[in-house]
C-alpha cells in the first residue's frame, strides 16, 4: 500500500510519521501542497493520502489551504481514500463555519457563530451581545483571536483581520463562552476512542481582565490532568463523530452550561518536547491504527 503524505513546510512531526509508516511496511511518498496537483499524485498511485496540511497554513498562505481542500474533493470523487475522512472532515478543519453547522446539526454544544458578510455587520454584532469573539474562519495557533467588548472594539478586529496581506478568507463573530475553570482541554480522539486529555492554562490579554485565551503560543502552559470525566471523553467522541474525523484534537472549554467545543484540530502539531509531556508518542500509534484499519487486502499493492 502506498500512502501519501501532504504537506506545506515540512515540520518534525511529518517527516515522523513518514518513519513510522515506513517501519510499518507502507511506501510513502511526500507531496508538498505548493507543487502537487491530482494528476501528480494519480501518477505516484498512491491510495490513501494523509492531510498534514496545517490549518494554521492559512495564517502565512490561505490559497494553500483552499488547494488543499479542493484537492482532496477531487481525489476523494477519484476512489482515493483522504485520511480523516471525508471532505466533510477535512473541510472541517479548515472552516470553522461548516465545522460549526455540522455541531449544530447534532446538537453538540459549541458557540453561537455567524459568518461576517460583505454588508456593515452591526445587526449581528447586536444580536450575539458582547463580549464577544472575531475571528479568522480558517487559521489556527491563537493568531488573531480578538475578544471585544464594543461595537469600536469589533469593527477595529475586522479591520485588523480584512487587512492581512496573506489572508483573505471569511471573518467568524462568535459567542464569547466564559470558562468556569482556570483551563481548558485538549483532547484527542482517534478511530471513536480518547488518546489523551491534557489542559492549558487560561491566560488574559489585557491586564484586569479574567484569563480566557487557551493559546500555547501566547503563553498557556501545559497541564495534566489526573482525573478525566466520562462526561468530557463521550462529549468528545460525539464531537469528533459529527464531523466525522478519524483523528481530531478538540479544544473544549467548561462552561455553566457544561462543555462546549472550541474548535476541531485536524491537524494538529507535535512537537518532541509536547510528546514528552504526554509522556508517549502520539505519532506512533496514530499510524499504527492507520495501517491496521487502512490495509485491506484490495488496497494493499504490497500484498
Ligand atoms: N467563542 C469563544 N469563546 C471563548 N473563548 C474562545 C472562543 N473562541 C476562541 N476562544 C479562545 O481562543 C483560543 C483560540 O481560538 P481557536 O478558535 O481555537 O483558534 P485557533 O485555530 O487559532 O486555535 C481558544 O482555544 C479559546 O481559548
Ligand atoms: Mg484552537
């Protein structure tokens, strides 16, 4: 079986995972998003592509993401397995509106989102009620996440995120949901089961202000935690299960009306020191579940 490993800039966590897909038997073979197309990767006869394409691409290269995504709707049309799975999937890690349509779909509790249309969008920034979140649709690593307060504050954040020279995708408005705890929770769900459950300290951006940002690269430290409720692990798996994901790391954050789903990391980063923290290889067994459940005899051209 021949798998495919799509990327941008190729990270550590890539090149790990083409390791352990090789020790396990499989050919593989890198694509990098910038230079492939479904002709090239129909000419490798790869069958099954894994979307390593970061969501947080978007930040530095939006067009990226959007080839990405259109590509695997072509593949997956063409009988070429993308993991984490269908478009659905994928297209959830990289709009957060569809992912938020699929929640709602099954009642899973995430915040209230409308997409900024072209329009003066005051109407709608009266019907959420402030405080409340503006933020980019496709990107991820806490970049230009902007909690308002005001009308002046939202159109400002608007302003900030329509001026970005390497993105032009759409604008969320979201309900600001207000964490009872002093973390929230990432937690990993691969193939309907918990991987793991960690938290990251909640941190404020301006001084007098509750922490509320879960953001490592703005400075949330990493937390275990000892105990973790069935109610968050079957609250995750659902989660993970609307959008149909293989593998997905939700950010969850405890609210008064119980838990509530940020956002769906298809994608996420590993890093060797994140791994050592979590105290076992993620990347590991990810691709040992991958080559168990994928490798069937009618796909594997090595058997
Ligand atoms: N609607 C919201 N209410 C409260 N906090 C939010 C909301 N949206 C985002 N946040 C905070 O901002 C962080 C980053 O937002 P997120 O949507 O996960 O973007 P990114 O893709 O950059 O990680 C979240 O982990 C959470 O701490
Ligand atoms: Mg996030």
């Amino acid at each position: 079986m021949k798998l495919g490993i799509l990327h941008h800039d190729l990270e550590w966590p890539e090149k790990e995972f083409k390791k352990y897909f090789l020790d396990r038997g499989l050919d593989v073979e890198l694509f990098d998003i910038r230079s492939t197309n479904t002709e090239k990767i129909l000419n490798a006869n790869v069958d099954i592509i894994f979307n390593r394409v970061y969501a947080s691409v978007a930040n530095r290269d939006y067009k990226s993401t959007q080839k990405a995504l259109k590509l695997y709707a072509e593949l997956e049309e063409l009988g070429i397995r993308v993991i984490n799975a269908s478009n659905t999937t994928v297209r959830s890690g990289y709009d957060k509106y569809f992912a938020y349509q699929a929640m709602i779909k099954e009642k899973v509790n995430t915040p209230n989102t409308l997409l900024l249309n072209g329009h003066d969008p005051k109407e709608e920034l009266n019907q959420l009620g402030f405080p409340l979140i503006v933020k980019k649709n496709t990107g991820a690593r806490g970049d230009c996440v902007f909690k308002v307060d005001n009308l002046e504050e939202a159109y400002s954040a608007i302003t900030k995120i329509k001026s970005l020279e390497d993105y032009d995708g759409e604008i969320l408005l979201q309900e600001f949901v207000t964490p009872v705890e002093p973390n929230d929770y990432r937690v990993a769900v691969l193939n309907g089961k918990v991987l793991f459950v960690h938290g990251r300290s909640l941190i404020s951006l301006k001084a007098g202000e509750e922490p509320w940002l879960a953001s490592r690269s703005s400075g949330s430290k990493l937390i275990k935690i000892d105990e973790v409720s069935e109610e968050l692990k079957s609250f995750a798996i659902k989660g993970a299960k609307c959008i149909d994901s293989y593998f997905d790391v939700l950010d969850i954050v405890k609210t008064e009306n119980g838990y509530c789903i940020i956002e769906h990391n298809l994608t996420p980063l590993f890093t060797p020191q994140y791994l050592e923290f979590l105290g076992f290889n993620p990347i590991e067994v990810i691709s040992e579940e991958i080559v168990k459940n994928e490798c069937i005899p009618n796909l594997c051209r090595a058997q």
